[in-house]
C-alpha cells in the first residue's frame, strides 16, 4: 500500500489544506456573501432588510391565504372531517 | 352534469350533490396571479433599496437628475385611492342591485384613467426635463416601477371596462365583478408602496 503522502489523494487534502489556510488568512478577498462584508452599513443593512423582505413575503401571503380559506369553510360550516376520526 | 344526485350503476352509492365552489375559479386565479405579482414588484422594492443604499455618497435622486413631483403624484395618488374606494361601493351596489353598480363603477374607471393620464403628463414633462431610463440607475428604477404599474393599471382597467359592458348587457356575474375588482384593488393598494419607495 502506498503512502498517503504520496498519493493523489495526499495530494489533493495537502491542496485542501493550503486552500482552508489562504481562505483563514485572507477572507475578505474570497467573500461571496455580500451581506456579511461591505464596508457601508446602510447597503448591509439593506441587504438583510430586503432578505428578510423577500423570504417572509411568500410566507406571509401563503399564511394568509390558508386563514382565509379556512374562515371561509367554517362560515360555510363544512369544516373538512378529519380521517381518523373514529365513526360515532 | 347536473346538481342533482346521481348514483353508481355498479355500486349503489349516491354522488354528493355539487355545490358551489368556496372560491370562484376566476377570484382564485387571479389571486394566485396577483402574489406572483406582488413577488414581482416585491423584487423591484428590493433592488431599488440596495441601489438607492450603494449610491455615491449616499445622495439620492443622483446629482444633477431632476426631482420627481412628489405633490402632482400625491394628488394623482389620491385619485387612485378613492378609486380603489367607489369600487367596493360598486360592489356592495352591485350585490343589493345589479343596475345600481353602474355609475361607481363608471366612476371608478373614470378615476383610474385620470390616474393613467396625469402619470402620462408626468412622465412626458420628466422626460423634457432629462430624466430618461438611460439617463441614471435613478431613471432606469423610475420608469421600470413605475412603467411596470401602469401596465397593470392598464390591464386592471381593460378589465373593468370589460366588467361595465357586461354589466350594461346585464351579463356580469358577482364572480366576474370580483375577480376584475381584486386585479384592481391590487394596482390600487401596491401604489402607495411604490410612491414611498420611488418619490419620497
């Protein structure tokens, strides 16, 4: 069996490594996220603002939709019946 | 197939009797429509706050890009709103008696197209002034929400002319009345959002 030194795989988690080390040293060169590194705070703050804007949205009008819908069975009064509930 | 019960020819059992949907088809359509709409301008709100939060030196309308008329387009606003408000008028006339609906909702169409209209003389004397969607991310965002709302003002308001010509063939269902109406509700109720994000 051959060394894992000298192997590819040696090889490429020594690569890992040094890459890890470079992305330790350095990261605001490599930063992808553009909420977490800019330098004026009004642009991150609106970042995570439209972030949170654009995720809770969706959330809000499904949410929204769905207790309406369920006002509306109930003031028709036809509740769904659920399943597994045991025959009277 | 009718409303009445049926029955199985192989089982026996009775088919429930049909009954009248929760929501109409139409009304629920344009429901859907309208969040993907709202997801849509939702979009544009975003990425004009982070243009507007990167612009250099945080001044914003840009130097030398002329300044909107904040209070032509509130008063142009408030047509648009109290359009939005003759319309459920014309909704609750419309359920007590058909004909009655007629004049607010002629009045209400009448609003929206002084809406359209006033935001055309706008948009002509901007574009006099130099304000172009080329002119600036400033003018680009400008005309882009802008534009995008008065399409759908347009549209909303093909669908309510089409509503009135109905209604005088005395033709429109309640369902069609609401779902022509929630289209414009909506181009109604997302304007002020877009008048605080584009001119304040």
């Amino acid at each position: 069996m051959r060394p894992l030194e000298n192997s590819g795989v040696g090889r490429g988690v020594a690569l890992l490594g040094v890459a890890a080390l470079i992305l330790a040293l350095f990261p605001e060169g490599v930063a992808a996220c553009p909420v977490c590194f800019d330098s004026s705070d009004e642009n991150r703050m609106a970042f995570i603002a439209t972030t949170a804007f654009l995720s809770l949205m969706p959330l809000g009008m499904v949410a929204g939709a769905g207790l309406w819908i369920r006002k509306k069975v109930k003031d028709r009064g036809d509740e769904p019946v659920d399943p597994n509930r045991p025959e009277p | 197939m009718s409303s009445s019960s049926a029955t199985y020819p192989m089982e026996g059992r009775s088919i429930p009797e049909r009954r009248e949907p929760l929501i109409p088809n139409g009304v629920l359509g344009m429901l859907i429509f309208i969040f993907t709409e709202v997801m849509f301008f939702s979009g544009l709100i975003s990425a004009h706050a982070i243009v507007k939060s990167q612009a250099a030196g945080q001044m914003w309308p840009p130097y030398g890009q002329p300044r909107l008329p904040v209070e032509e387009t509130a008063l142009n606003s408030l047509a648009l709103l109290v359009s939005g408000v003759v319309l459920v008028l014309a909704w609750f006339a419309f359920k007590r008696e058909r004909s009655a609906a007629r004049i607010p909702l002629f009045m209400a169409m009448l609003l929206g197209i002084a809406f359209v209209g006033l935001q055309g003389v706008e948009w002509a004397a901007l574009l006099a002034d130099g304000l172009t969607i080329q002119s600036s991310t400033y003018g680009a965002f400008f005309y882009l929400m802008v534009g995008a709302h008065g399409v759908h003002a347009i549209g909303a308001l093909m669908g309510l002319a089409w509503a009135f010509r109905r209604l005088d063939q005395e033709t429109l269902t309640s369902a069609q009345l609401a779902t022509v109406s929630a289209f414009w509700y909506f181009v109604v109720l997302v304007w002020p959002v877009l008048y605080w994000t584009v001119y304040l």
